[in-house]
C-alpha cells in the first residue's frame, strides 16, 4: 500500500523509534502516547483491520499478542499489568487503516489508567 504510513514506517521510508522488530511484526513507539509506554504493533503484511482478517491470518494474530506479551517483559511492564487494545474501524478509533495493536502500561496508579476512549 503506497499511501499506508505504517507500511512507509516498515520500509524505513518514515524515521520512528523502533523497539522491536522480525520477520512478521514491527513495533515501534506511538507518536501520540496514551500511556507512559504506548508502543503500536503492527504486523508486516498489510491488512487494513481486525475486520479484515482472514483464516490464514491466525498465526499472525497470534506472533501480534505474543510479541506485546515479550515486550512488555522487556519494557518491564508485565508484574504491573498493561492493557492491548485493537481500535477497529473510525467508529472504534482506528485512524491509520494497517491493523495495529496497541500496548499500554508504565502507570503509576489507578487513576492514570482511566484513559478517555479506551477500556
């Protein structure tokens, strides 16, 4: 997808800081943290939204939850808890139309996880 930001971002075309990366997932931070870590896992394979999954993407939802769950490790988030988040259309809150998944944690009490618009 020329257009696709997050497919500039995986083609090195858009400078981001990337905290991990392979051959199915890149994960980089957001721009517009919700969250004291909020870093966006997007899968390398272009697909617009959860809506748009097919069977044969099953395993690479699986590589999106499994990577949110190594870094958060590393990030140090995984005693404290953290929350993953699909936004899923404009409705949802999805503004970029390449699957991602959010992973937010880093709080540093209750009331900080109130985040307006996600659960």
């Amino acid at each position: 997808m020329q257009d696709c930001l997050f497919c500039k971002i995986i083609n090195k075309e858009v400078p981001v800081e990337i905290v991990y990366e392979n051959n199915k997932v890149v994960a980089f931070k957001d721009i517009h943290p919700k969250a004291p870590i909020h870093l966006l896992i997007v899968p390398q394979k272009h697909i617009p939204s959860v809506d748009h999954l097919e069977i044969q993407d099953k395993e690479l939802i699986g590589e999106l939850f499994l990577t949110a769950q190594k870094i958060a490790r590393e990030q140090r988030i995984a005693q404290t808890g953290y929350k993953l988040v699909f936004n899923v259309g404009r409705g949802g809150g999805q503004v970029i139309d390449h699957l991602h998944l959010h992973l937010l944690g880093g709080w540093k009490s209750e009331k900080e996880r109130d985040i307006p618009g996600m659960p």
